[in-house]
C-alpha cells in the first residue's frame, strides 16, 4: 500500500498558486528527484501535478526495484553510479533506501562471456567494485546458479534492491520542505505559450498555473506537452513481473540475477523469486493490462536457460510501462523548439537507480548552469531533432 497523506508524509496541496518559479508534470521518479534536486539547492518555490490520486502509480511504484550499475551504456552507468551516491546521502541510521544483495549477470555463449569481461574492465576504471566468477567458482560461492547454466558470471558487489516507496517518499518530502507543493488529481489540459515562450499551464478543471519553467516529467505521456503536431520520439513498452509461490533455494539476501542470453531476470520476493521475461511491446500510455502471452515467454526461457524452474507456480503478476528514446538515453534538458519547457523523461527501466543523478543534473540545467561529470550533450532534447533532420 501506499503511504497516505498523514504524519510525515507529502501534504497535498488543494490551493494552488496562480504563479510560481517552476512546475513539474509528474510525481514520479524523474518529477520527484527534479524537485528534490531544485529544493536542495535552495531554487525553490515550485509545483508538482500528478494526475492521479497518488504519486507512483505508475512505472515508478511498479517496477522491480532493482538497482543495476554494471549497465553496458556508459551514460547509464554514470547515472547510476552517481545514483547510488545521492540515494546513500537520503538514507537514515536504521533506515536503508537500498538494501545491498549484490548482482549477478551471468552468460552462456562466449560472445557474452566476452562483453561480460569488458563491462568488467569498464567498472574497474571507473571504480565500481566489480569481479568476473568463472563456471565453477560462481556455484561454489553461490550454490543457487546449479540451477542455470551457464559460462561465466559478473558479480557486482554494490547493486541491490531499493525501497521504492520510501525512495519516492523521501524525494517528495524534501522537496515539500524546500518550498514545492504536491497536488495530486491534477491532470494537465494544455501549455500556454505567449510570445513563442511557455508560460503555465492549464488543467482539466480550466485553472491557469503559470510559472517561469514548466517541467515535463510525465513518464509514459511525456514529450505531447506543447508539441501536439510533432511530439518528441518516445515510446512507452510494456514488460510484465512475475511473483512465484515459494522456492526452497530462496533468502532474502541472495543477490538479483541477470540471464544476459537469455534476457530474463530474477530476484528474491517474500520466500518467492520476482521475474521478468524482459519482454517489451509498444502500449499507449495508462495502465497496462497484462497478456497471457508473458507468461509463456517466461516459461520458454525458463525452459532453455534454467530447466529446473521450469515448473514454478506463479502467485501474482503485473504489467508496467518503461518510456524510451530510439537511443535507450534519457531526456533531459530545454525543448528545441518551445523556449520555457523543459524535459526530464525516457528514463526507460532506469528512472529508480538513476533518478538522484537525474535531479542532480536536471537542476543545474535548468539554472542554464553546466556539469562537469557527465556529457549534457548525450541526454539532450535536441538530440532526437538532429536524428530527424
């Protein structure tokens, strides 16, 4: 369940300003870390609508939590990495955000034994703890893997499982504290542009919010906002997760583990494992119902990769949307073509692990300020234009 609106947790404000410095469409994720990032920095007043009754209804409250830093994209893996740092700086004494499993990703044929042995090196040079586990090492250290076969594994020391609740908790009180209000049931009608420049916003229920930045934030509806003839290139897939009935090998500190040839993953879930077939296919934006289909996916890979779970009973399942860019990489950065919008969107399956750093960069851009620890250029807007043209 998610947290209600008492005790300390994010007010929701009914009584709206008619003007403020920035607002953010979208309470998860990537609109939360934005706000928390802007607080922070003391670049306050500002405003979140969430067009739900709650924030993380979507992708940001259906995901699998896991937090994966041995990415083979470099600009992921430098989101994350300083991800992970800025989740640690939120955590309190006896209160984790992230519960430190570590992670596997294992292969099987030797192409993938060999981009194993080069994200290996990748992590080493940019100091994420990493070792590659030949075959029979890997099962002497970690019994489980009799289970799958495989050549080689690639343990990463600091990956685990967030708390993704009290993470987007922790995001929207410290912005609520650095001057942003939340108002959820709020959905967004239409930009307003005046003189060529955004200038607010108009809701469903015709109120006129106006702020000097309108930051588009809205996940699977991202990139529409403003750009109703040409919207930005963002396609939402829908991939589905699986909770089984319990499994004798399980314990809750037994690391997620990542079938690279096969393309599926698992992790422990109660006395269960949580799945995902990894399977993707292009859904409008909403709640995605899920497909049968899935779920034989998933029994064909079990099938091929890991024979002896083959026959898992499956308790429950779900269905959430992940919003990419035709490269994989976020958006984050001005829009092109209408001055005063600004996006944060397409963070794919990575807008959990990644979502410190994407506040962290997302608020000095929005200052016109640069950064020194990543290349801007990769995440920019302007990027998808220049693919068009």
């Amino acid at each position: 369940m998610w947290p209600s609106w008492q005790g300390s947790h994010p007010r929701r404000e009914n009584k709206m300003p008619l003007q403020t410095r920035w607002v953010i469409v979208g309470a998860g994720f990537a609109g939360a870390a934005t706000a928390w990032a802007l607080a922070r920095a003391g670049l306050g007043p500002g405003v979140i609508l969430e067009q739900e009754p709650s924030f993380g209804v979507h992708a940001s409250g259906r995901n699998a939590a896991l937090f994966k830093l041995s990415e083979s994209d470099p600009v992921i893996r430098a989101l994350a990495k300083r991800g992970l740092s800025g989740i640690r700086s939120l955590e309190s004494p006896g209160a984790p955000l992230l519960k430190r499993t570590g992670g596997l990703a294992v292969a099987s044929s030797e192409s993938s034994v060999h981009e194993l042995e080069q994200l290996q090196h990748a992590l080493a040079t940019e100091g994420v703890l990493s070792r590659l586990l030949p075959f029979e090492r890997a099962r002497r250290e970690l019994p489980f893997l009799e289970l799958l076969d495989f050549k080689s594994a690639l343990w990463c020391a600091d990956e685990g499982v967030a708390d993704i609740h009290a993470l987007l908790v922790r995001y929207l009180e410290a912005a609520r504290d650095g001057g942003f209000r939340l108002r959820t049931n709020t959905r967004v009608e239409e930009l307003i542009v005046e003189g060529g420049r955004a200038v607010g916003l108009r809701t469903e229920a015709n109120e006129e919010i106006r702020a000097d930045v309108i930051v588009d934030a809205s996940g699977a509806w991202a990139g529409r906002l403003g750009r109703p003839s040409a919207p930005l290139a963002l396609t939402a897939m829908r991939r589905h997760l699986f909770v089984s009935a319990a499994v004798d090998f399980v314990r809750s500190d037994l690391p997620f583990t990542w079938l690279e040839d096969a393309a599926f993953y698992f992790r422990p879930e109660g006395d269960g494992l949580l799945l995902s077939p990894c399977d993707e296919t292009p859904m409008a934006a909403g709640l995605p119902p899920t497909d049968p289909a899935a779920a034989e996916l998933l029994a064909e890979k079990l099938a091929r990769a890991a024979p002896r779970l083959g026959d898992l009973a499956i308790r429950r399942s779900w269905a959430c949307l992940r919003t990419f860019t035709p490269d994989r990489r976020p958006l984050i950065g001005y829009d092109p073509d209408v001055p005063g919008l600004f996006h944060v969107s397409g963070l794919g399956g990575f807008g959990m692990m990644c979502s410190a750093a994407v506040g962290e960069l997302a608020a000095p851009l929005l200052c016109g300020q640069s950064v020194d620890w990543i290349d801007a250029a990769a995440v920019t807007p302007a990027r998808l234009a220049r693919r068009d043209s």
